[in-house]
C-alpha cells in the first residue's frame, strides 16, 4: 500500500517559517550563553542556586536572577517547541498561509518573552508578559490541526 500527499505550493511558507523557528532556538541557547558569565555560574549547572544568590554581591546577584531567567525563557520554549513544530507543520498541509503566519507570529511573542524576561528593571520576570501571544498562535494552529484531524474522519 503505498499513500501519497500533495501538498499547496505554500507550504513552502511553512518550511520557511519552522526554519526560522530553528535559528530562533539557538538563539535562545546563544543568550543563556552570555548571561552566564556575568552570572560566574560555571558548567554544567543550570541555574543559580537559591545558596549561590544569597552569598552574591549585588550586581553578581543580580546577573544570577538575569541568568536563571535566560535559562528559564530557553526552557520555556522547549516545553512549547515540541508540540508546536508538528502543529505548524500539520496545520500547513491544509492551511499553509494561516499555519505560517501564526508560526511566524509565535517567534516573534517568543522573542518578545525571552527579551521581555531577562528585563532588569522588571522584577519576577514580569517582562516575559509581553510575548505571552504565543499562547494564542500556539492554541490555533492545535485547533486548526485537530481540524483536518476531524475533517478526515467525518
């Protein structure tokens, strides 16, 4: 049995936009890279540790929070990445135009919340309330997948 699938000549749009979606997570990576020096937390840890920050002087202490917060945007974005990527990639093999504009929408609130996260003068990663758009992106390409989920069987 052999299946085949034709796809719109604009799903290009959608390999175009999960391409980007691949630089955008080095980026995250690239970040956490420059926020750990200044933070003086050494490899393989993930993070400062509650101890470490308390010994810090004020401005190390304050690179750690930074750097956690770097750390925890990158985390961010892998638990959501893993489940967007084939959302984006489904939902394009009907709606590519809308599938790639919401994908390319999510990477930009991604950004915006890694930006916004790592804000010194906001306090408890409230800066990270800026990109929280992707949640929106994200939750429409499930629906529009789960859409040509149903459209199959009914």
């Amino acid at each position: 049995m052999s299946v085949s699938i034709t796809l719109p000549k604009e799903y290009g749009y959608v390999l175009l936009t999960a391409t980007g979606t691949f630089f955008l997570s080095f980026w995250h990576g690239f970040r956490v890279t420059a926020f750990r020096r200044p933070a003086t937390i050494t490899y393989p840890n993930s993070y400062a540790t509650p101890e470490q920050m308390a010994n810090a002087d004020g401005e190390t202490k304050l690179n750690m929070y930074i750097f956690n917060c770097a750390q925890r945007a990158h985390y961010n974005f892998i638990e959501n990445y893993n489940t967007f990527l084939p959302a984006l990639l489904i939902a394009g093999t009907r709606y590519p135009l809308v599938a790639s504009g919401l994908g390319a929408a999510w990477a930009v609130c991604r950004v915006l919340f890694a930006i916004g996260y790592t804000r010194k003068d906001k306090g408890k990663g409230e800066g990270r309330l800026v990109g929280l758009g992707f949640w929106l992106c994200q939750l429409g390409l499930y629906g529009m997948t789960g859409a040509i989920g149903w459209k199959m069987i009914a």
